[in-house]
C-alpha cells in the first residue's frame, strides 16, 4: 500500500495548536488518526470517515468525541485542511 505525504494548512495548523494547548483532544489521539491517513489504511467505524457532501471531495472525520478533521486526499498526499466542532468549521 502506497505512503501518503501529509500537508497542513495554515487554518489547520493555527486550529490544532489551539485545540491541543485546550485539551480538547491529546497528540496521541491525532497521530493515531494520522498514522491511518498516511498509510492509507482503512480508517476504523469510530472515526465515522465520510465525504462531506457539500464540499467534494474534501472527507471529514471524529477524532474525538464531536472534535472533526476535514481532509483531502490528491494522489499521493493528504492535505489536512481544518480541525475543530461541526459549528465552528
């Protein structure tokens, strides 16, 4: 299975450092998430992965609890675009 190459946005970045620092989610639960993504492995039920139906062909994702992952997948690489509730993105 092929690796994927992880980009993040400057909205990502900004979001996730903001939601880590508020304990919203830990480190640990986003690389596990991640670690998925860039193996391209099939992500488990629990993170309830679907394209968001609005916005193709960008996928969203649960991290945790109501905390989401908005994610594009072109060729080779997974860009992570946003991060934060269902309201706030």
């Amino acid at each position: 299975m092929p690796q994927y190459q992880l980009t993040q946005q400057s909205r990502f970045k900004k979001h996730l450092k903001q939601l880590l620092q508020a304990g919203r989610f830990t480190q640990n639960d986003f690389e596990q998430v991640t670690n998925y993504l860039k193996t391209g492995d099939p992500l488990p039920e629990k993170y309830d992965d679907h394209v968001i139906k609005s916005r193709k062909p960008d996928r969203a994702l649960f991290i945790k609890g109501s905390w989401l992952l908005i994610y594009r997948v072109e060729d080779l690489k997974v860009r992570l675009l946003d991060v934060g509730r269902h309201g706030d993105i």
